[in-house]
C-alpha cells in the first residue's frame, strides 16, 4: 500500500505584530512581551486578537521604525 505524502499548508509569512492595521497593543506575557491586539477587520471574536496569529486578506505591511 502507498504512503500519501502529507501535504502542508503554506505558513503566511508575516503576523498581525508586522500589520499596519494592529493597534492598542496589550496584555503582557509573562516574559513581559506584548500578547494581544485590536484590529478594525477583526469581527470573529469580540475585542482582541492575538499578535502572532497569521496575517489576513486585509494585511498592509508595517513600517519599520527609523525608515522614514
């Protein structure tokens, strides 16, 4: 019998950390980084959102600090 090949799905390259949309950053970790968001496309949950989830169809690539 044949093994399939299990086949993955492509990882998006950036989070909402790297989004422009992300806003009001909050709720430290205890490492003392920054957990959750707030973004204006987000209506699946009710508040917040969480900074390392994948980017979405609405994503528009932060600036970088000091490139401008």
């Amino acid at each position: 019998m044949e093994r399939r090949g299990k086949k993955t799905a492509e990882r998006p390259k950036y989070t909402c950390r790297d989004c422009a949309n992300s806003y009001g950053w909050c709720s430290k970790a205890l490492d003392g980084s920054l957990i959750l968001c707030r973004c204006k496309h987000y209506t699946d949950g009710k508040w917040c959102k969480f900074l390392k989830d994948p980017q979405c169809e609405n994503f528009i690539k932060r600036k970088e600090a000091g490139n401008g």
